[in-house]
C-alpha cells in the first residue's frame, strides 16, 4: 500500500488529502473537509480503472454543498421532525435547514468542518472531530471519529465512534454518491440494486417517518431481488413522488447476517462496466438517495455540474427521526454508553 498526501489552503484553514493506493493501483481518495470519501478507482471486468464516486473539481466546494457529497454528516444524520429534540427531560430546539426540519446536524453540521486527521500505518486514516456542548444546540460535548482502511482486495472499511460526558443522540453514515459506471458516465438509472430489506419506512411529504414500518412488497420500494434503479422510479407513488424519487430509508433483515457479524445491507452492480459494489454493515437500516436534485451541484472532477440520478448514495445509518419515534431503535448515547458502528463498502466484478 502507498500513501499520497496534499495540504491545500482554503478560508476555513488547512485542507488535507490522502490518497492510498493498492498494490493493484486501485485507490481511495480522503478529505478533512467532512472526513469525506472524495475519490474511489476501481477496475471494471476488464482490469480498467475509474472513479466511482461524484465530486468537485476544487476541494473547497465540498463546504455546504447542497448534496453533501462523501462526507460524514452530523452529529444527526438524516432527518429530525421541526427540529424538535428531548434528552434527559430537557426540550431543544435544533436548527431548521429543511423545509421545517432539521437536516444532517443542521448547517453548520459535522459535513461542514474540517476534521482532525491522523494516518495509521499505510492504509489507515482516522478523522477525529470534537463538537461542544450547544453545537447546532446539540447537548452534551461529544467527539466523533471517523476510520477508513483501504484493503488489497478492494474493500474500503469504515469505523465510525462517539463519545460524549452528557446525554445527547448521535447517528453518524457516510453519504458517498456511487456511479460505478465512472463519476462522468451520466445517470446511474440503469444500474441494478439489491437491498436486503423486507421493510421501509412511509414517510409525510416532508419525509418525516410516519413510524410505520411498512412492507415493500406488491411496491416500487421494492428491491428484494435485483432491479434496475429507474425501473419503478416514475411510478405514482407517495415515497416517490414526496421526494422527486428515492429518498427512504429501508430496514436491514436481521437474517442478512454474514459470517463477520455485518449484515449485507445492499448489492449496486452496473453491467456495463462489469464492476459491483456491496455495502455491509452492522447499522439497522439504510437510506437510499437517487441524487434527485444533483443539478446545479458545484462543478465536478469532469468539469460540468452533475444532472440528477448522475449518483446514488446507499447510507448505513440509524432510523431518521428516531428521538421522537418511540417505537425506532435509540440513538441516545451516554457518557457510560457506546457508540460504534461499522460500515464496508466492498467493489469487485461480475
């Protein structure tokens, strides 16, 4: 493994990046900016190399990009209903940046920071960000961290973790936008998704949960077996037509689990090129976004700006909304408490 580091200078400080490379020259490409996955080459059926993943031209546009691109948004991923938030008894009141809901820890949210960063070894990359008590009036000081190996086969792991001295809620993902065609080939609509999810959640036209946990059967939601992405996408739906397309978030079947203990979340493979991807963790859902309103995103590696449905992000995470969803798993973390969750995001061939 051979490792390739960049500082670059931008209004919120020093921006750096890493580039860690296999012996097969497949590579991953990280930033401060939001510890985000910038670049992924991987090869196609026939040994060639592209990028997989959308992104900027210039690295400071990754600050408050509308799709928030490959970074890690927090300290809430996803969706929060009007910002409302009871810990401990205490009521908060969050920032409201979407529609009348707060969205990915609001602004100023973890996506927007440029994180601390230490390499490990050759392959090894560890983000660490400490957000203070009140931040996006979030209680509780909490420091996040973010650890990214990249393997000679391929697999890039992912180890997100939290800790916190007040009660406060944490749900950390990745939202990595995958073309596996190549970040320029165009729409990703034609790709085939397999999520491993009986179950998804209704949402209201602000795609906040209902707290219904609905099965996707005789539905567009469903992707039980391999479908192409766009097949059902322009169906009359409530979920499809709330969010200009998919927008949900689907519950893992507990009965996904492999022999490591990470549930198989989802499969994305594109025909074309040959390439696959399989995303595994050990989260209890995912949410799936088409890149429904990618037009007009800042320009891209390629130099033009992204159309929608150019991307999809596949992001392991904890249920939205789940602090005023009684029936969802927690995601309220105590000082006593532990918070570690396992991403894999795992390209190979067809």
């Amino acid at each position: 493994m051979k490792a390739f580091i960049e500082t670059i200078d931008s209004p919120k400080g020093e921006i750096t990046i890493y580039r860690l490379v296999n012996q097969s020259g497949a590579s991953v490409t990280l930033s401060t900016v939001g510890a985000g996955i910038v670049g992924i080459e991987v090869p196609d059926s026939e040994g060639n190399l592209a990028d997989v993943v959308l992104g900027y031209k210039d690295v400071k546009d990754y600050f408050y990009d509308g799709p928030c691109a490959g970074k890690v948004p927090g300290r809430y991923a996803n969706r929060i209903a009007r910002g409302h938030l009871v810990v401990d008894g205490k009521t908060y009141q969050l920032n409201i940046n979407n529609g009348p809901n707060a969205l990915h820890g609001g602004p100023e949210g973890f996506q927007n920071q440029i994180w601390d960063c230490e390499m490990i070894g050759s392959d090894t990359v560890v983000f660490s960000l400490f957000s203070p008590d009140g931040d996006d009036h979030y209680p509780g000081n909490l420091t996040a961290r973010v650890a990214y190996t990249w393997t000679e086969d391929n697999i890039l792991k992912l180890e997100l973790s939290a800790d916190t001295d007040a009660p406060t809620v944490v749900n950390l993902t990745n939202h990595t936008y995958f073309n596996l065609g190549g970040e320029d080939s165009g729409s990703m609509l034609d790709h085939e998704l397999q999520l491993r999810c009986a179950r998804y959640l209704p949402t209201d036209d602000t795609l906040i949960p209902t707290g219904e946990m609905a099965p996707v059967a005789g539905t567009p939601m469903d992707f039980t077996q391999l479908k192409p992405i766009g097949q059902d996408i322009k169906q009359d739906f409530p979920a499809l037509n709330f969010g200009k397309g998919y927008d949900n978030c689907w519950i893992i079947d507990d009965d996904s689990v492999t022999a490591d203990g990470l549930k198989v979340a989802a499969t994305l493979i594109d025909r074309k090129s040959g390439r696959k991807l399989d995303v595994l963790t050990d989260q209890p859902a995912a949410q799936v976004y088409t890149g429904n309103w990618l037009a007009g995103s800042p320009v891209s590696k390629s130099g033009r700006s992204y159309n929608d449905f150019d991307g999809v992000a596949i992001e392991c995470q904890g249920l939205p909304d789940a602090p005023n969803q009684p029936d969802f798993p927690s995601q309220l973390l105590t000082p006593d408490g532990d918070y570690n969750r396992v991403i894999f995001f795992a390209f190979s061939t067809i």
